[in-house]
C-alpha cells in the first residue's frame, strides 16, 4: 500500500504543475460513458457494467489530485502513462493479491485505453474533436508484459474436492443439509442447484437464469442456458447442455414436492427462487453454497474452503474428459467456449485418477514391450 501511496503523490505533483481546459472533466466523463455505453450494445448484463464503472471510477479518482480525478488522456500521455502503470503493477503484486485478481484489474484498464484509441473523440457543442488535438498524444500504456500470464490463482491450495467424490457430496448434502437447511425446502433447492451444476457444467448466473418452460426439456434429455456468460464480457449466447438421469430425476422431484411451497411460486418461470418468490441474487449463491460446504465439513466430509461455483464447472469438464477422452470438441461446445485452450485449462484430474492412470500405461508397456525409443 505504500507503493500506492507513493505513486498517488508522485500523480500529485504532477498533475499540479499542468493547465487544464476547463471542459476537461467533462471529456474525461464522456470518454467513460461511450465505453460503458459499447457494453450495453453488446449484450452484457448491468452487474457487468456496474462493476467497470466502480473500477474504473475509483481508479482514477484514486490517481487524480484533490480537485480533479487523474484524465484518461494522462493515463495514456506516452512514457509516463507506461511507467504509472508498471508502478500500480507493482504495488498490486506487493499486496499480494492473486495473478488472477491483478489480470482483471490490468484487463479492465487495457480494454478501456483500447476503447479509447479506437475511438478518440470527445463532443464540444456537439462538434467531435479528437483527444490528441486537445490533450496531445495518447498510446496503450497496458502491455501484454504488464498481466501476469493466465493461470487458476488457486492451484497452490489444490483440488477442493475430487471429482470422483462429487456423488459421495451430493449423498451428504441429501442426508445431512436438506433437513436442516430452513424448512427443507430450501436445502432441496439449494440441493438441486448443486446437483444441476455439477450435471450441466453451467455457471452460477446460468443456474439463477434457468425458466422452468424455456430451458428444460425433459424428453430430450438436454436443457440450456440463453444466459451465457453475460455477466462476464462475452455477452449472452443460448447453448444446450447436458440433463442427465440424476438431474432430471432431482429436478423433478423439486418442482413436485418444494417449489410449490414458495411464496409466489406460480408468478415467475424461474427454476430456483427465494423464500418470497424472487430471483436468487449472486450474493445469496455464495452464501448457500458456502452453507452446504460447511455442512458437508462438520459431518466428517472434507471439502476445501475455496471451494466456489465454478469448481463443479472443472469437476463437469473433468468427469467429461475422462468419461469420453476422445470426445473434446463436445466438451468445448457443452462449456460454451470456442478453443479448446481455455477448456484445458478446466480439467483437474485428481492424484488418484494421475496414478490409476499411470499404473495401467506401465502394465501396458510391460505386457506389449512399447518402447519410447524413436
């Protein structure tokens, strides 16, 4: 934090020694609200947009002076925008924030900045001028040399649970979370959103969005998501899943014996609601969640604490690959990706599958004589 500090000074001073165009701020802001504004022509969801505006917001009010945020056009001035950035770099890993964390804070300034010089323009009285002939000279002061190189920030504390044991989990939550969890109601709910993430691979805002008569199709044995990362850049994009027997056997059951029980059940399609009848929010899925992992803790089943939503995504692609290893391009297709870099990236084997694996490679060349010889 004293490295942030310091930069912030350092910002100070030199924002003191510059004249400003008193319609400055204004520029900045209209920089601002055009890049927001692209998000909302994408398609992306408004948590998406909000979280870009408090990010960006605060970074440069955090970087600017007393009277006025720091500009876009001298968090891009040549040279020093650069060294400014390789200093917040800096102070963020000496903070010891995971890589993760850092690349989505670079990745959001880098993005804007992109925006920026594509589309250098500010409106005054309605007439575009463009920000070099204002400001001076802009460039990316984000390079690809500043973000750490893409990687699961929680690798170091391993596997929270191996996907072999996803059913022994889903066995202690039916025996040990529904029939405490509220009045068993909502441990089933919150049992069949667990069993449906773990079946389908979708994320936890897929599962929020999940109606009732658009997206299960029982005959078929598929069910899809029309949400699709929206909430995370890429904007909304339907794609069929998996519904296996387990989900679609709890599925059913849900919707015959618990959702009827609450309130205001029949005034909304959505799959999985709140006591009153409301869409589940983000903060209400890691809170249950992190109920149930506590759950299966204090009844002898060990899950890791940074066991999160996203982990039954890795266990669905896991238990995948390994089910049908020859089968990637459908993997790709069920995950809604589009190269398989990124689904490689999901796959998590577990120690025990490596050595099982190992093992039969062994006997294998112990029995045929394979050879590695070229």
């Amino acid at each position: 934090m004293l490295r942030l500090i310091e930069t912030q000074k350092q910002t100070e001073a030199e924002l003191a020694q510059r004249e400003h165009n008193p319609k400055a701020l204004g520029h900045h802001g209209q920089l601002l609200e055009g890049y927001l504004q692209s998000h909302v022509t994408r398609n992306h969801s408004p948590r998406t947009i909000t979280g870009i505006r408090q990010f960006l917001k605060g970074w440069f009010e955090e970087h600017g002076g007393a009277v006025h945020p720091l500009y876009v056009w001298e968090a891009m001035a040549p040279m020093r925008g650069r060294a400014r950035i390789v200093q917040y770099g800096k102070a963020l890993i000496e903070v010891e924030l995971e890589n993760a964390t850092i690349r989505r804070y670079l990745g959001c300034l880098r993005d804007f900045f992109s925006y920026v010089l594509e589309h250098p323009v500010v409106f005054d009285a309605e007439q575009p001028i463009r920000i070099p002939e204002l400001y001076g000279a802009i460039e990316q002061p984000v390079s690809e040399y500043d973000i750490p190189q893409h990687s699961y920030g929680g690798e170091q504390r391993g596997i929270p649970l191996d996907p072999e044991k996803l059913y022994d989990f889903y066995g202690v939550l039916r025996e040990k979370y529904i029939p405490v969890a509220g009045n068993g109601d909502i441990g089933a709910r919150d049992y069949t959103i667990a069993v449906i993430a773990g079946e389908s691979g979708l994320r936890c805002d897929e599962l929020t969005h999940l109606e009732i008569s658009r997206d299960l199709f029982f005959e078929s044995k598929k069910l899809q998501t029309r949400w699709a990362k929206g909430t995370n850049g890429s904007g909304k994009r339907a794609r069929p899943t998996l519904f296996t027997p387990l989900a679609r056997d709890t599925v059913q059951y849900y919707l015959k014996n618990h959702r009827p029980k609450f309130a205001n059940a029949n005034a909304t399609d959505y799959l999985f609601i709140t006591r009153t009848g409301n869409e589940l929010t983000n903060s209400s899925m890691q809170r249950l969640l992190k109920n149930m992992v506590s759950c299966a803790n204090s009844n002898g089943f060990t899950v890791a604490n940074h066991f999160t939503w996203h982990w039954f995504r890795r266990i669905f692609a896991t238990r995948f690959i390994e089910r049908f290893p020859d089968k990637l391009h459908v993997l790709i297709g069920l995950l809604g990706h589009v190269t398989p870099n990124t689904v490689h990236s999901y796959i998590h084997h577990s120690q025990a599958w490596g050595d099982h694996r190992m093992l039969e490679t062994l006997k294998d060349i112990s029995t045929h004589g394979y050879s590695m010889e070229l």
